[in-house]
C-alpha cells in the first residue's frame, strides 16, 4: 500500500470545513421582489426575504417602499416560511394594504414613513388588488393582478 501524499492530505484538511459548509450555504434565503408602482425604478415596493439560519424554516420578511430621490423605507413585515405569499392593494387615497397571511399593513410613498398595523379590513375595503409576492418557477417574483394559489 502506499503512503498517502502529506501534501495532499493537508490540502483535503484545510478544505473539508468548507466544503461540509456548502449545502447549509446554498438552504438560506436572502432575496427580493420589487413591484414598478407606476413603471419606472424610482418607485416602487419591494418584499425583501431573509433567513438568519439555514436550519430553520422561519424567513423574515420585510416591506421597503421608496419613491427616489424623496424617500426610501424598510419596515418589518413579520415572520414567515420561503413559500409565504404577500398581497398588494392600493386604496382610493393612494396608500397601499400590504397582507401576508392574516397580517395586514398600511403604507404611503409619499413620505415612506407611515407603516401601520391594521386590526381589521378598512371600512371602504381592500382597495384595488394589484398584485402578489411568491415563488414562482423557483424564484421570489411580484405577479401583477394574479390572485394567491
């Protein structure tokens, strides 16, 4: 038999951790999805989704809406798994229902500053549905006026 190549097996030691460290690597979530409000890049909403850790399946979701160059917010949205979906509304008034799940929050993007919890449906409804966060084909996206599945 012969010996192994000192070299060699110290090049295998010193690159094991890493690659044991791969597949825990490629579990995270840390994406996004931006909806064009009124086409452009200026301004929009955006669902941002994080992982702290890829042995758990909680994602932190986070809602970041901005009106360049006038404003740009992110708020916390709440906790929920990689296939959470998140619904957009816009009312009358041009603020926006952000729903995920049983959760519903209201913003603006005239400030960017204004995020509120709603207890309850507003009294004028939901508004105009414009679109819905999740994963299609794979990928976190925005589907302009598709409905949840």
């Amino acid at each position: 038999m012969r010996p192994v190549n000192p070299v060699w097996s110290r090049r295998l030691r010193a690159a094991l951790p890493a690659l044991l460290a791969l597949p825990l690597l490629t579990a995270c979530v840390d994406d996004q999805a931006a909806w064009s409000i009124d086409g452009s890049r200026e301004h929009t909403l955006s669902v941002v989704r994080e992982q702290p850790v890829p042995w758990d399946n909680k994602v932190n979701y986070f809602v970041v809406v901005s009106r360049m160059p006038v404003c740009t917010r992110r708020h916390a949205l709440g906790v929920g798994t990689e296939n959470t979906q998140v619904e957009v509304y816009r009312v009358p008034s041009g603020a926006y229902i952000v729903k995920m799940g049983k959760k519903m929050y209201a913003t603006e993007s005239q400030t960017c500053e204004s995020w509120g919890r709603l207890d309850n449906e507003p009294e004028g409804g939901m508004g105009e549905f414009e679109g819905i966060f999740r994963m299609q084909k794979g990928k976190f996206v925005f589907v302009q006026g598709a409905t949840s599945e």
